[in-house]
C-alpha cells in the first residue's frame, strides 16, 4: 500500500509461488525492508540539489541498477509473452499514463519531506490503497467490511497524527500541515497508477515494466528540467546543479553504494524477489513498517529532530488501518474465487446437456 510499496505492489504475476525456504524469505525481506525504509532519507542527503534534478538522479541510478533485474525476469517469462500484445498503440499509452502518474507522484512525496516529517511523507503516500476502496465506493464496486473499517481507523489516526506540534525540520521549514498535504495530494495518482498498471502485468513481467517505466519517467524528468530550468551547468558533473551530479566526488561512492545499491536493487528489486517466498498480502503488510523506519533514519541522519508521542501513536493507528483494509481486500479476493469457481460448476451440468442435446438434434 505504500509508496515503495508499489514499486512491487503491482507484481501480481509472482504470488503464484509458494514460500520454498522461510530463513531465505525472511533474511531479503529485511534487507528489501532496510532498502525501501532509507529511499527518502537518502535522497535527501543530496544537500542543496533541487527535488527535480534528485529525482533525475535516482531515475538514473535505478535504470541501471534494476536492469539486471529486468532482464533476468523477461529472460525467465520469454516463452509465455504474446509479442502482439505487447507492442501496442493501448500498451505504450499505458507505460505513458503510469510514468507520467508515478513521476509526478514522486515529485510531489519528495518536495513534502522538505516541510514535513519523513514518516509523515510516507504515511500519507499510502493513501494510494486507500483512494482506491474510496473509488470503488463511488463505482459501486464490491468494497469488503474490513476495508471500510480499516479506512475509519486511519482517517482518525491521521487526524491525530497530523496534531503533534512537538515535530519539527532540522533544516528550517517546518510547515507540518503544508508537508501533509502535498505528501496527501501523491495518494491518488499512486492509486491511479496501481490500476493502470494492473493492466500492464498482464502483458509483460513486472520488472520489465518498472524498467520501462524508470526509463521514460527519467527521459520526462530530463525534457521538462532542459525546457524550463536553467541548464548553464546541466550537462557537467556539478554536484548541485550537473545531470550527473551524482556521479561528482562530491557524492559518487555514496551514490553507488547506498542509493544506488539499497533505494534500487535492494529496495526494488529485493521486494520483486521475496515475492518468490511470500504471498503479496504478506508482503504488503512488510510495508506497513516502512515509516517508522524512516523516521528513525531521518532522526539518525539528522534530517528530523525526534517526533513527540503523538506521531508515534498516529503512526502506529494509521498502521493498524492499512493492515486492516489489507486483510479485507484478502478476504475479498478470496470471496471473488469461491464466488467464481461456484459459478463456473454450476453452469457445467447446463453447458454439458446443452451440447448433449445439440449432439441428438445435429444432421
């Protein structure tokens, strides 16, 4: 449900694997957790860089980090894709439509943790999951008890969450309410996202499509910055306004071993893999740790002074929620399959004297 969550949260095709070795599934869980927990914080170490050319930095670590990945999965999945479903004109508006919704979604979770707390970023990016019941409401779409419940329960700790006036920015500028709400404006078009994506899994291999997807948002990222932002020193190494700033001395071993290495192979890709070993509720409820990870590496790296109470309860509630509103979209799935599977038994015996009788009546 979270905003690293869907960077795998899409990755349906996989859930069909059972869990084969526990020790394994556990040990890349913590890794990909440790990953995806440090995705904000790191990238925020890039003092001084504008969110816009942060963001064109991870896009570029992450094509090259995560193209192993890709690779390896369309390698496996080769025999099964249908190439005409593939290369399609609704198949490449699609990957436009999920790029152009997740770029700007980044966009928006990365400028809120400049005014407000990293948990709080992360807290309120996972309002994707929750737009999407509020969605199939409006829809008149099957919504499961849990859900509903799950979504009352988080909308009261986010208000008590949203309240602890003891939370501050080490950097200056603090503005809790306005962070909390740009993070909350990146909601729904992740929710969007997911179901557009959705779609895209049916055709290719997930980390096919997160590479595909990585590389537009960063050739997006690179048409808008060269059209609308100064480009004195864009194409050079500076380390706060160069293309590859990143790859500066200034930042290059920190940018190869730990935003490269745990915000994209491990954070991404490690979350692709245990997906071998877990079923996607699992994984989904893995998530759900994330913020108070962060937080607490914010805290560490000195980006937020430490939260009061009330953020720690408000985390812990709205949690609880989003677990809650997992476990009855579970149910509900499970609902739909035994829904299915009594029909399709049902009609059997119907279909079967229908062909017998047309066997009797046929010249």
């Amino acid at each position: 449900m979270s905003v690293r969550s869907f960077e795998i949260s899409v990755i349906q095709e996989e859930s069909e694997k059972k869990p084969n070795n526990l020790v394994i599934g556990i040990i890349i869980a913590v890794f990909a957790l440790g990953g995806a927990s440090s995705i904000l914080p790191l990238i925020d170490e890039y003092k001084g860089v504008s969110v816009l050319l942060r963001t064109i930095w991870r896009w570029q670590l992450l094509v090259a980090y995560c193209l192993p990945c890709s690779l390896y999965y369309f390698y496996m999945k080769r025999d099964g894709m249908d190439v005409k479903k593939i290369f399609t004109i609704g198949t490449c508006v699609e990957f436009l439509v999920s790029a152009t919704l997740w770029t700007t979604a980044s966009l928006l979770f990365i400028w809120s943790s400049e005014y407000t707390l990293v948990s709080h970023s992360g807290l309120f990016a996972n309002f994707g999951g929750v737009f999407i019941v509020f969605l199939n409401l409006v829809r008149s779409l099957p919504v499961h008890r849990l859900e509903i419940i799950g979504i009352i329960v988080v909308i009261i700790f986010a208000i008590i969450f949203v309240n602890d006036n003891s939370s501050t920015k080490t950097n200056g500028h603090t503005n809790i309410l306005l962070g909390d709400i740009i993070s909350l404006c990146s909601a729904p078009l992740y929710g969007i996202y997911y179901i557009v994506s959705a779609r895209l899994l049916q055709k290719l291999p997930s980390m096919v499509i997160l590479q595909v997807s990585f590389t537009i948002q960063l050739i997006m990222n690179l048409i808008f910055y060269i059209c609308f932002m100064d480009t004195e020193i864009f194409y050079s190494f500076d380390p706060h306004f160069g293309v590859f700033g990143w790859a500066s001395d200034t930042y290059l071993v920190y940018s190869l071993v730990f935003v490269g290495t745990f915000t994209g192979l491990v954070g991404v890709g490690g979350y692709v893999f245990i997906l071998n070993f877990f079923p996607p509720h699992i994984v989904g409820s893995i998530y759900l740790l994330e913020p108070m990870l962060t937080q607490i590496l914010g805290c560490i790296l000195g980006q937020d002074n430490m939260p009061g109470f009330i953020t720690y309860l408000g985390c812990f509630g709205i949690t609880v929620g989003l677990g809650i509103s997992i476990k009855g979209d579970l149910e509900k799935s499970k609902e739909q399959i035994i829904n299915n599977t009594q029909r399709s038994q049902s009609s059997k015996p119907h279909s079967e004297k229908s062909l017998h009788s047309s066997l009797i009546l046929a010249p």
